[in-house]
C-alpha cells in the first residue's frame, strides 16, 4: 500500500523525458515554479543518484548509471512524492 503522500506514475501532471534516456533527462510539470528533489533507485531499492532543489525542466544527467530500469522518486515544492519508472539505456 502506498501511503497518502505517494502515487505511482499516475500524475498526469508531472512527466519525465526522455524515458528511456541514453543520459539526460528533464522533468516537467504542469505547474509553474516548482522545485523538485529526486532520488533513483536500482530494482533491489539501492539508491544510485540524488538531487535536490531542481528547477522545472532541468537537465538530469544519469549517463554515469549503467543501461538498467530504476525507480525514480520524485518530491514537489508541495512535499508531494511521485513514483515513476525510468529506463537508461546505452
């Protein structure tokens, strides 16, 4: 179960592009001036990457993961937490 805070890639508001990503990526919301924070994780739920504090649209660079699916946790100015896939491939 997921708690009231979190959804799963059902946000119609907030997309990640591209997905799958040969390294960058942007993310993007429907919704002005927001800052998100963003931690990936691998598929046994290690974390690999962090940021935190980035604008709307900003580039996400991810080239140093090798080609895999990961979980990308998404968290909004508004503290809301958004879980998405995110495929990097070669």
């Amino acid at each position: 179960m997921i708690p009231e805070n979190k959804q799963e890639d059902t946000n119609p508001e907030l997309r990640i592009y591209p997905n799958p990503s040969k390294g960058q990526f942007y993310i993007s919301s429907a919704i002005n001036n927001l800052f998100f924070n963003v931690r990936i994780m691998d598929l046994n739920g290690k974390l690999v990457y962090v940021k935190n504090n980035i604008p709307n649209e900003s580039p996400l660079d991810i080239s140093e993961l090798k080609a895999s699916v990961y979980m990308i946790e998404i968290q909004n100015s508004a503290n809301q937490i958004i879980r998405k896939k995110l495929v990097k491939t070669e």
